[in-house]
C-alpha cells in the first residue's frame, strides 16, 4: 500500500506529460506549415495560369495583327493597280482569312484560337479610302468562348408556364 | 526506496532529453517549410505585380504607337501615362535598325522610384519597327537578375511608319 | 538525515519541474509564432487573389465586349460604372460593373429595365474602384480590402463609329 502511495506521490510531474505536450506542440505546428504551404502552392499556380492566360492573348493578338497587314498589303496592292480584278482580290481576302470575307457588306472577320475554349474574333469593315493608310475600320476584337457549355439541369427551373 | 525514486527521476529526465530531440527536428523542418511558404508568398505578389504592370505597359504601346514614327509616339505616351523614362535609341540585334527603350523603376514595394539606384523591379519596354510593323517587348524583372518576372511580346500594324520617320 | 533526504527530494522535485516549464514556455512560444507567420502569410495571399482576380475578372470583360463604342464609362450617384453593351437576338443589353458596399459587383440587363447599381450581383470582395476613359485607353484603379493599391490600363481596339448589325 505504501509502496503505490509513495509511487503515486513521486515527481508532482508524471513521466509522459513532457511527451503530450510537445506531441500537441508539434501537431499544431505541422497543421499550420502544411496550410501555409497547400495555400501558396495554390496560389502560384493561379499566378502561373493568369501568366499563361495573358502570354497566350497576346500570342493572338500578334497574329491578329499580322494578318491586318496582309489584308491591307493586299487591298493596297489592288487598289493602285498592281494586283489583278476584283476577283483576284476576293479570292487573296478568303485565302488569307480563310473564307472570312463578306463581299457584299464589305466585311472581313476571322478567328484566332487563344487556348482550347477561346478565340480571338477580329471584324474590320472595309473602307474605299485609307485612314491612316489602312483599308479598314476595326469594328470588333473580341475574346469569345467556343467551348462546350455543361449545363447542369438537375435542379427543375421554372420555365415561365403556369400548369 | 531511494533507488526507485532515483530511477523514476533518471526515466524522466531521460523521456525529456528525448522529447527535446524531437521537437528540436520537427521544429527546424516546420519552421523550413514556413520559411519556403513566405518565400514563394513573396515570390507569387511580385509576379502578379509584373503581370499586371507589364500588361499596362503593352496597352499604352498598342494603343499609341501610330503615324509614321510610332516608336516616338508610344515612347511620348509611355512618359505621359506611366512615367517611363527614355533610355534613348539603342543598337537592336538588326544591323541598321535603331530601337527604342523605355524603362521603369520600382522599389520594393512597387512603389515608382525615380533612380534606377533605387530600383528593387525594373520594368523595360524595348521597341523596334520594321517597316509598317512595330514589336516591343515588355519585360519586367529584379534589377539584380537576369531573368524576367514577366514578359510579353507585342506587334503593332502601323502602315504609315512604313513610309518613313526618324525616332528622335 | 531525514531533512536531507527531504532537500534532496525537493530540490530534484524544483529541478524537474523547471525544466518541464521551459519546455512548456518554449512551446507554447513556438505555437505562437507559427500562428503568426500563418496569419501573414495568409493576409498576404488573400491580398494577391484579391487584386489578381478582380483585375483578370474585369480585363476579361472588357476583351470580351470590345465592339465598337461599345465600352464606355460613366458616373452615377459618385459611382465609376464601366458599361459595355452587346447586341443579343436584335436586342441590345448593358452589362455594368462597379464598386459598391464592400464589392465589385455587376449587373446584366436592358437599358431600358428600370434596374440600377443597387441591383447588382456581387461578384468579388474589394476597397474601391475607379474608371476613367481617355480616347482608347480605359484605366482602372483598384483598392483592395487591405488599402493595396493596383493600377491597370486596357486599350479598346475597336474603332470608334457604331456598329451596325
């Protein structure tokens, strides 16, 4: 009996409190480093995408801009003369829109893919004299979305009929 | 008696010498990934900033370069806009045709400095015409390394510059 | 000899506990700290998404309507409100974005709905943000909740002239 006693007495500190508190002590810790490092790694791939995303705009937008040059060299080229007929020029406009000319409301449109969903789409209106030395009037530069929408239809919405 | 109790103080002086080993590791391999975590913070804010900046820059050049020294006037908007200092006409890789180069100094906090010695960031525009075609490439980076932050190239159609006009 | 066998037991006793409290100390210092630089660390990541998101979000949109005369600014009760109309099935919509209330928000409808900047659906937490238009360049000033400062210039290249379809 006095043998438990004296055990029970020893110390005030049991051996093993040392080893919870610092097994807490470390958990809360790697909690902490784990969230801090899951959350910047997040955070740079955001980063990592948004610099793609803008690399790839002006990828296209360069593009775009080349071919404006084509198109003006070409309507440039027939309006003083030294290309052929009229067909000859249509014929120049679609090869290097790839069939985005409109002869008939005088318009060129073409797109340029930026990544899998979204294409740059470029609308000029064409113009009988030069403004700046160009042919055209640039009605539309826009980024606009060609992928697959995934409509979700699992919630009924009212579609505006009273049953 | 005492042998027990000098045995119970041996056992947990021994248990703490133990325990202090491991919080020491685990301590220095949290306190590694901590330091990793605000490095690449740091690193991700300043490539937001060079993207965002970096963008701005190439906006301002696509929408002023034009009439037939573009370089000139997207140089004059750059000043006027961002507050770009002309670093003046510079060799480019083509023989014979002079480029342009606009710079942009930032500290630390990205606040706009006027000393390049100040500078933390610099943010340089670098613009060359070739015929009726303007390219400037806009870069952002450490003054201190090589290697850019950001970067875009950008071209501009500009069919009176094709004709003739001197950057001054 | 039994006061010294007492002593002995208590200095022991004192000595053991010390150093259980330094430990404790020690820990609960450590704690502490890496609250702290997880808090940082966190203020400093929710300040990048936020200026980062809302400049793409806003960038996006105006690429995405850059149709001629289409984008445009104007002021309303001392909000800046960036508009960009489109042409849906013959009818023309607006869709304005704004700050108000703690967020950018934006609304989509026709012009002639009767709804206004109150009617808006927030679309991120931010401080501010102002426009301004200046020919083909259209600046936007953010503020985010932190008080950071961004700055980010869009060129329309759409020419001006409406557009007829």
């Amino acid at each position: 009996m006095n043998k438990f006693k004296d055990k029970k007495e020893e110390g005030g500190i049991q051996i093993g409190t040392s080893s919870l508190v610092v097994i807490f002590v470390i958990l809360a810790l790697t909690v902490f480093a784990v969230l801090s490092l899951t959350g910047v790694l997040a955070d740079d791939r955001l980063s990592d995408r948004a610099a793609e995303w803008t690399t790839a705009y002006y990828e296209a937008d360069s593009k775009a801009e080349d071919m404006l040059k084509d198109i003006n060299q070409a309507i440039d080229a027939q309006k003083s003369g030294v290309a052929g007929s009229t067909e000859d020029i249509d014929s120049k406009l679609n090869d290097i829109t790839g069939g985005g000319y409109d002869s008939q409301k005088g318009r060129i449109s073409f797109r340029l893919p930026i990544n899998e969903k979204v294409v740059l789409g470029v609308e000029l209106e064409l113009l009988d004299t030069p403004k700046d030395g160009k042919y055209y009037r640039i009605l539309k530069w826009q980024e606009v979305f060609v992928g697959e929408y995934e409509i979700d239809d699992d919630m009924p919405v009212w579609d505006g009929t009273f049953e | 008696m005492n042998t027990s109790r000098a045995s119970k103080s041996q056992i947990f002086l021994l248990e703490f010498v133990f325990v202090v080993l491991f919080f020491a590791i685990c301590t220095t391999v949290c306190v590694m990934a901590f330091v990793k975590s605000d490095r690449l913070s740091n690193e991700n804010a300043a490539k937001n900033e060079a993207i965002v900046r970096v963008e701005s820059a190439a906006e301002v050049v696509k929408a002023c370069a034009e009439g037939a020294d573009p370089m000139k006037s997207a140089g004059l908007a750059l000043e006027k806009e961002l507050g770009a200092v002309d670093e003046g006409l510079v060799e480019a890789g083509k023989p014979g045709s002079p480029a342009a180069l606009y710079s942009l100094f930032y500290n630390e906090d990205f606040a706009q400095v006027s000393d390049a010695s100040d500078a933390a960031y610099t943010l340089q525009v670098f613009m060359q015409t070739a015929g009726d075609m303007l390219s400037a490439e806009v870069s952002m980076g450490e003054s201190t390394k090589e290697k850019p932050l950001f970067a875009l190239d950008v071209k501009k159609y500009v069919p009176l510059a094709g004709s003739g006009g001197e950057h001054e | 000899m039994k006061t010294d066998t007492n002593r002995g037991k208590y200095i022991g006793l004192m000595f053991a506990l010390l150093l259980f409290l330094t430990l404790a100390v020690c820990a609960l210092f450590t704690v502490l700290i890496g609250a702290q630089i997880y808090e940082n660390i966190n203020d400093r990541m929710e300040g990048n998404y936020q200026g980062q998101t809302a400049l793409t979000y806003i960038s996006n949109k105006v690429r995405q309507a850059d149709t001629a005369d289409a984008v445009f600014v104007k002021s309303q009760d001392g909000t800046d409100i960036l508009c960009m109309k489109e042409n849906l099935d013959g009818q023309e919509y607006i869709t304005m974005v704004y700050y108000r209330d703690g967020y950018i928000s934006e609304l989509f409808t026709d012009e002639y709905s009767g709804l206004g900047i109150g009617d808006g659906m927030e679309v991120i937490e931010a401080g501010g943000l102002d426009f301004s238009k200046e020919d083909d360049l259209l600046k936007i000033h953010l503020t985010t909740t932190e008080g950071k400062e961004e700055d980010l210039i869009l060129s329309l290249r759409s020419e001006g002239g409406a557009y007829e379809y």
